[in-house]
C-alpha cells in the first residue's frame, strides 16, 4: 500500500481530473432536471435566487457534508470531489431560472444518482470504482444536509414517482452514516483488491 502522504498530495493531473469531473457532474445534474419539464406532476417552479438556495452557508455546509463522507477514502483527489459533488447536485436548482414548469430538485433522487454514475465512469474510467462510489454517494450527503438544514422533502423515486417523499430531521444521520458507510466498505475492497494486484505482478 501507498503511504498515506502520498494519496493526500494533489498533483496537477488530480486537478484537472477533478476540474473535468465536476464540471460533466455540473451539467449532468442542471440537464436531468430538464426531464421535470415534461413530466406530468410538474408544478412552477420557484426562483433559486429569491430562494436562497446559493447561499454560503448552504454551500460550505453541503461540502463538509460530502468531503467528510468521502474522508475514508484517505485520497484527495476523491475528498474533494465528494464535497464538490455534494454542493453541484444542486444545479437542478438552475431551472428555476427559467421560469417555466418542472419538477423541483430532480437531482435528488435515486434515477439521478445511477445515471451520474454511469456517465462519469464511461466518460472518465471504467474501472475508477472509487469515483462511482463517491458520485453514486454524493445524492446520499446531499440530502443528508438538506434535511439537516430544514428542507424535508424530494422527489427521491422521480421519475417513476414524482411524489415529494418527506423524512424525519432525524433521518440526515442515517443518509450521512450510510454515506459513510458504503464508501468506507468499497474503499476497504477497492485497496484489497489493489494490493493483491501490486502483489502478482511484482512476483
Ligand atoms: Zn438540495
């Protein structure tokens, strides 16, 4: 195994990586909500900015929230990015912008969390598992905090059911814990299965 300094350095090839990344992640999130648009439980849509949903706070809170989730993986590269994933899911807020019809927060729901991973694994790697994890982790500490911060409510099943599913405050430890949970369990596989690899082709 690595020595753990080495993983917590960001080269300049770990900048770009996570640059690139979130940016595909960015417009992923701000393009599924466009499928709210022609959904039939579509409502009008609120403005993100009379709203207050880009406030700092909002922000800063919804990066710890994503970066401590993704710290088990002892890698930088995927810290930050859990953190970056967890702020830009909010992207979907973006439509609001177009004053138009839609279903709020499409970027919190499962759909959305499979298809994200899926793309940026084709797009960046295939076998980067760490990086599908964290995508695929990043809806469950966004709404971790979302709940933590007062907002109950998303369309967690859309498109299949576009009904607004409310959790308890309570619940933002189990999708935080859960979070942590299975990116600590795959990280443990994925540097098992790294070192068993290192080992083989060094015999
Ligand atoms: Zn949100």
């Amino acid at each position: 195994m690595f020595p753990i300094y080495k993983q917590l350095k960001l080269e300049r090839k770990s900048i770009y990586f996570v640059i690139g990344v979130s940016v595909v992640f960015c417009s992923l999130s701000a393009g599924f909500s466009l499928v709210g648009t022609v959904l039939p439980d579509k409502i009008a849509m609120i403005n993100p900015i009379e709203h207050g949903s880009l406030s700092i706070k909002e922000i800063g809170g919804h990066f710890i929230w994503g970066a401590v989730a993704a710290l088990v993986t002892l890698r930088l590269r995927y810290i930050l990015l859990g953190g970056l994933f967890a702020v830009l899911i909010d992207s979907d807020h973006l439509i609001g912008l177009l004053h138009t019809e839609g279903i709020p927060r499409m970027g919190h729901s499962i759909t959305f969390a499979i298809i994200a991973t899926i793309v940026l694994m084709l797009v960046f790697s295939k076998k980067d598992y760490r990086l599908g994890t964290i995508v695929g982790t990043s809806v469950l500490t966004h709404i971790s905090y979302d709940i933590f911060d007062g907002s109950y409510g998303f369309p967690i099943l859309t498109p299949f059911m576009d009904k607004i599913i409310q959790f308890p405050k309570i619940d933002w430890m189990v999708f935080e814990i859960a979070a942590i949970a299975i990116i600590g369990v795959s990280s443990f596989i994925i540097t098992k299965k790294e070192s068993v690899q290192k080992n083989t082709s060094t015999q």
